[in-house]
C-alpha cells in the first residue's frame, strides 16, 4: 500500500502515511464549498473540520500502535485512507488479553478527545449537550461541537462487533478466553461478515457510498483474516526443525545482481541469503534483483540486499517465525544452531505454504 502513498514523516518512530486516494475527500470539500457557495471561508473551516476527524483517527490508530508497543509488537506503519485509518502491526497479538487492551485502545482515544472537546465547549460556551450547535455556522461553537460528536460518533461505530473493526477484535478476543485463537477467528468472522452485509444493503438503500465502502472492505478482511487464523491453526504445536532446508544457493556482497539473475532463470530459488564470507548479512529476494537487473545489473548485492532481517533457531514456535515472516516481508530466514551459532539451514517461506496447504487439504 505504501507505493500508492505520500509519507508524512514518523511519530513515535512509526512512519505515517496518507493514501493517494485521499486526494479525493480534498477535492470533495472544495467541490461542497463551491457548489454550496460558502466562500473562502466556509470552505476552509469545512476543509480544517475534515483534517481535524483524520486527525483524531491518527490519534485513534496510535492509540492502538503504542499499546501493542507496551506488549512488544511494533508497527509497521499507519496508513490514513478515506474510510478511515490502518495501523499494521508487524504481529497480532497472540494472547487474549493483550488483543483485548490493544483494540480497545483505540477508541478510548476518541473518548478522550471527545470529553476534552466537550469540557473546552462547557468552558467557552456554557454545557455542550445544552447549548450544542451542529448547524452549518462557521464558528468555533460548531466546530467543537461537531467534531465532539463525530468522536463519539467514531467511539460507537467502531465498537460495532463486526471483525476485524475494533469491536470485533475485543469480540474475537472476548471468545478467545474461552475457544482456540482459530475458532474464535471463524466466530467472530462470520459475524463480522453479516454486519458488513448490513452496511452495504444500508448504505445501498441510502445512497451511502461510503458505508458502502467500510462493508466490502469489513467484508474482504474478514475473510483475510480468517483464512490467516486457518494457516496459524495448521502450524500450531511445530517447531523450526520441522522444515529447515540445508540446500540453498547463497551469494557473497561483492557478486553482482546480474549474477543472481542467472540464478533465477536456472534455478527453482527465488530468494537467497547473502555473505560476507561466512557471516549472514542480509538476503535478496525476486522482486528486488529484477528490479536492479533492469536498471544497472552490474551492481553488487552489498548495495541492493536487504539488511533489517530476523533469524531463528530450530527450537522457535513455527507460527511466531511464520508471523514474523509475514510483517517483516522477509520471505528467507536464516536459521542458526542456538548453542554453537552455525548456520543450520534456511526457512522460506514457500516451504511454509506447501506445508500449509497440504495438512488443510487432508
């Protein structure tokens, strides 16, 4: 996603990003603006009102990235698109409580902000839920008042039980004290698919496009992550050793991507280790070296390898490896004896699958 994306820079250390996409709630403020002939102004103050709700859902989605940070999980990166905002986390948690504590942070977020709001709305214009204005007046008096109530409005939406929005996640982490992460998955997926078929036969009878949107893409995820829960499920109780492979084609930092290349049109690799003589320094997978074979295929790996990689143990849990696989994009691990340090083997990725895909189709 983050190719379609403009960085805004970090916080926290978690990059933030807007989705291209994006550009189209702008132009829709101005076309609003215009079509509604509310001026520089007017088209302002709604264009700063619109800014101010995606910036309450970046509030809200660090809410839930800097709780997964107290339990050891970091983010990825936090993307904010139309519908709303997506913080992906390079792992789910894996223990009910801390799913529980991590979804329902992000709301408690937007209670903050909004009993915040509410108290500055009581201090300058007397008690909010009294003197509330949620007119179209270009004032301060709405403007707290309407972005108050879009929070509280954000609060309930969210803790709607429709997996994998926030209320579905504290739901599957609710059933999870009781079934297997897998079953309670399933549960709370399906659920979670008949909410998103309420949205879009709602948002269908009012012309509601956006609701629409949230209900094919609460739909799609819930799907995704279903199927995700099925593979963790098949993996359950292996270990690394299971599926160690000790013949593969390693490189050296000063071999050229040209020569890699020639590895892959040869060979059934698609992803390697790279040395610097006996030591691992990094990997190179398909997309990047044909890439870079396109653009200089003289160059060495040492300046095109990518080097922010994780390495196991034959005794690790395959379904941590399999999820770290997953949120570090690391599609090879080099796996390393955890007494004497010798490098063992690879674990890839596509060895995962297969293994994957067999033990379901049994």
């Amino acid at each position: 996603m983050n190719k379609n994306s403009l960085r805004l820079g970090n916080i926290s250390g978690i990059p933030i990003f807007v989705h291209w996409s994006f550009a189209a709630i702008i132009a829709y403020v101005i076309y609003i603006g215009v079509s509604n002939d509310f001026g520089i102004w007017g088209t302002t103050w709604y264009m700063l009102l619109i800014l101010s709700v995606f910036g309450c859902v970046l509030l809200h989605e660090l809410g839930h990235s800097l709780s997964a940070r107290w339990y050891g999980i970091e983010t990825e990166d936090i993307t904010l698109l139309p519908i709303g905002g997506l913080a992906r986390l390079e792992r789910m948690p894996k223990k009910p409580i801390q799913e529980l504590v991590i979804a329902i942070m992000g709301p408690a977020v937007n209670v903050v902000i909004a009993i915040v709001l509410a108290g500055l709305h009581w201090l300058l214009f007397g008690d909010f839920f009294n003197n509330i204005s949620l007119s179209g007046d270009f004032t301060l008096n709405s403007y707290i008042a309407l972005l108050t109530t879009i929070n509280i409005i954000l609060v309930v939406f969210n803790m709607i039980p429709a997996f994998p929005m926030d209320g579905g996640r504290v739901f599957r982490a609710l059933l999870s004290f009781k079934f297997s992460h897998v079953v309670a998955t399933k549960i709370a997926s399906i659920v979670g698919k008949l909410a998103a078929v309420c949205f879009i036969g709602y948002g269908f009878s009012q012309n509601d496009y956006t609701l629409m949107g949230v209900g094919a893409f609460v739909f799609y995820a819930a799907s995704m992550e279903n199927k995700i829960a099925s593979m963790e499920g098949a993996l359950e109780g292996q270990t690394v050793q299971l599926m160690i492979r000790d013949r593969y084609t390693i490189f050296q930092t000063t071999d050229t991507v040209a020569s890699v290349m020639n590895a892959l049109s040869t060979g059934l690799e698609t992803d390697f280790l790279v040395l610097n003589n006996n030591l691992v320094e990094g990997i190179v997978t398909k997309a990047i070296i044909v890439k870079h074979n396109a653009q200089n295929p003289d160059i060495t790996l040492n300046q095109v390898m990518k080097t922010d990689i994780f390495a196991t143990n034959p005794q690790e849990s395959l379904t941590e490896v399999w999820m770290l696989i997953r949120g570090h994009k690391q599609p090879i691990v080099p796996v390393f004896d955890s007494t004497t340090g010798l490098l063992l083997g690879v674990l890839d990725q596509r060895t995962i699958y297969n293994f994957i895909e067999m033990k379901n189709s049994r």
